[in-house]
C-alpha cells in the first residue's frame, strides 16, 4: 500500500486502518518538523477531554477543544493556527499554517475574542520519531503520506470524517481503506 510521497514539514501522515498502537489508531498526524534531527507532529483528530480554559486559569472564555497530540511529553501545551496577521509569530509549516507563536499575544487574542476556535488548534503531547524511525514505519505500511494539508482540513473537527476523507484524497488506489471497519472482525 506504499505511496510515493515522502514526509516532510507540511505534509499529513494517516495511519494504516489496523494500526495496533492505540496512540495512532486511524490518526492523521501534521507533520510541523522533518529533518535529520527526526520527525515532530500533532495528531489531528484525537479531541481531548479538556478545554484550554481547564489548563490555563487566565484564558476563561477559551472552550478550545485541546486534542492528544501525541505520547511524547504528554504534559506540554502545543498549538498550531492560521491567524499570522494577528498573531504576528509562529513558524510557517504550510499554505497559511503556523506552529506555534507568542503565547501571551496568543492570551490576549483569546480573550478578546479576536481569533476564533476555527483559526488554532491546541495539543497536549506530541508524536516523535527518531531519524530513520519514521521511514522504517512508512517501509512497512503503517503510514501514508499526503501532500493535503488544507487549512480547512487541519482545522476542522469531524474527527471520524478526517482520517476517511484524508485516505480518499489519495486517489482511487487507496480509497477502498477508507471503507475498511475499524475491527477487522467485524467484516
């Protein structure tokens, strides 16, 4: 089921239907750094249970959703946004899509109601794989690579939609996972 696409900063990892790591159990990563150091990136559609107003005390309007980004450093705050011109910081990883930034801007932003939930998303933990690590795993069909890493798809929250429209958009060859049950058992 190997794609051609190789990963790098920007791009989507989606992980193959029966993947046996509940962390990434049909999970669509954001790739935000690949390099000769490994790879850093968020898991998409795992929502938590926490809102950002339950972690951070002076952010009492923010019913952000927070998601699990990934078991590395579980208890680190991470977000990603597509509100630069406010913002005025973060790293640009893609078409309109920043990691992180200046997080009091960020604060105060929030507070006053000038950035809205659709523009950021926000992540306890991280996923990370050493050099080398992640291709051994793309070798062997736990991941696929897209090159789709639309805003509105980042950002969006249908979490069980993501993963099957993600898949999809690969093309015909691989639109048939899409429909694969989540328990093969049941098939």
């Amino acid at each position: 089921m190997l794609n051609n696409i190789k990963p790098k900063t920007g791009r989507l990892l989606i992980s193959e239907p029966f993947m046996a790591d509940p962390n990434f159990k049909r999970s669509v990563v954001l790739v935000t750094e690949h390099g000769e150091e490994g790879t850093v990136g968020y898991i998409l559609n795992q929502a938590g249970n926490l809102l950002l107003k339950d972690v951070i005390q002076d952010l009492w309007l923010a019913d952000n959703q927070i998601y699990f980004g990934g078991p590395v450093a579980a208890d680190t705050l991470h977000f990603i946004h597509r509100a630069y011109d406010r913002l005025q910081s973060g790293e640009e990883i893609g078409d309109g899509i920043y990691w992180g930034g200046d997080f009091e801007t960020l604060k105060i932003l929030i507070n006053s109601n000038a950035i809205d939930e659709s523009e950021i998303k926000f992540f306890m933990g991280y996923s990370g794989w050493d050099y080398g690590q992640l291709a051994q795993e793309i070798k062997l069909n736990a991941w696929m690579v897209s090159n789709i890493s639309h805003p509105d798809i980042i950002f969006g929250n249908d979490e069980e939609k993501l993963w099957r429209d993600v898949i999809v958009n690969l093309g015909p060859k691989y639109a048939h996972v899409s429909n694969f049950p989540v328990d093969p058992s049941l098939n």
